[in-house]
C-alpha cells in the first residue's frame, strides 16, 4: 500500500511560481518528499521521459512545453500514493478537471485551444500513471541513492 509516485512540475508551473503551493497541498494530505530536484530537461532527456509519445501528432508540443524551462521532480511517498496524486492532479486537460484539484485551482486551457495555436497543453504537472510507470519514471528521474527514507508524524498515524 505504500508506493512511490514521480510529479513534475513543468515550466508553466516553475515560472507561475506555484511550487509551493503544490507542494504544501501534497504534504497536506500526508504525502512525504522523498527525492527532489530542479532540472532543465533537454530534448534527448524529453524523447527518454515521454518515450511512448515520440511518434504521436502531439510531441512535439509536449517537448516544446517541458523544455521551456525548468522542472521541479520530485518523488512522494505515502498509501496508494500513486492514486491519491493523480486524483488531486485532475484530469490532464485543464478544461475538464474540477475546483479542488490542482490543474482546476491553476489552469483552464483546453486541447482544443493548444491545437488551434499549435502549442502543447499548459497542464502544470506531470504525476506518474500506474505503479509500472511510476517505477520505470522514478529511476530514469533520480538514482537509488537519491531517494530517502525518514519519518514524519503523519506515519504515525498511518504506519502504527
């Protein structure tokens, strides 16, 4: 029940200057940082992350988005955290994703808006999909070492 889950913030939500407030909302919930790191992905590390994407219609605005500037990575840790992340996230078009959730608290684009202009959605955030993506996204993201155990007094309550 414990899992691992990787969210980025992308460059929309880095230059919002947003950070924050998304990280406060996840440990919030109990959800523990255990790895952190800011990074300004190139296009040979955007091919790697996005591997199932390359050959779609939409990429290269996807790779045109998460180049733009830098990316807050990061890997939280709690109980079914790969779920809980995702459902506080919302759904990936900003249009559709309900007040509470992160993406409709911050955005309000549309697919149909990005295709029109030719662009990438502004969507804020990435968080990993299932528990196959968040392990293969987690090690291509931070090396063993990089990720931490400690406790926090939401274990407590939670582990005890």
């Amino acid at each position: 029940m414990i899992e691992r889950t990787l969210v980025l913030l992308k460059p929309d939500a880095v230059q919002r200057s947003l950070m924050g407030e998304v990280l406060t909302r996840f440990e919030r919930v109990g959800l523990k940082m255990v790895a952190c790191r800011m990074v300004w992905v190139d296009k040979a590390f955007s091919k790697q992350h996005y591997a199932e994407h390359v050959s779609k219609p939409f990429y290269p605005g996807l790779e045109s988005l998460i180049t733009q500037g830098p990316v807050l990575a990061f890997v939280l840790e709690g109980v079914d955290a790969i779920e809980v992340v995702r459902k506080m996230v919302g759904p990936t078009e900003p249009k559709g994703a309900a007040p509470g959730t992160i993406r409709g608290d911050f955005a309000h684009v549309s697919y149909a808006h990005a295709d029109e202009r030719k662009i990438g959605i502004k969507n804020l955030i990435h968080a990993s999909a299932n528990k196959d993506d968040a392990k293969k996204e987690i090690a291509l993201w931070f090396k063993a070492d990089e990720l931490h155990s400690y406790k926090t007094v939401h274990d407590m309550h939670v582990l005890e």
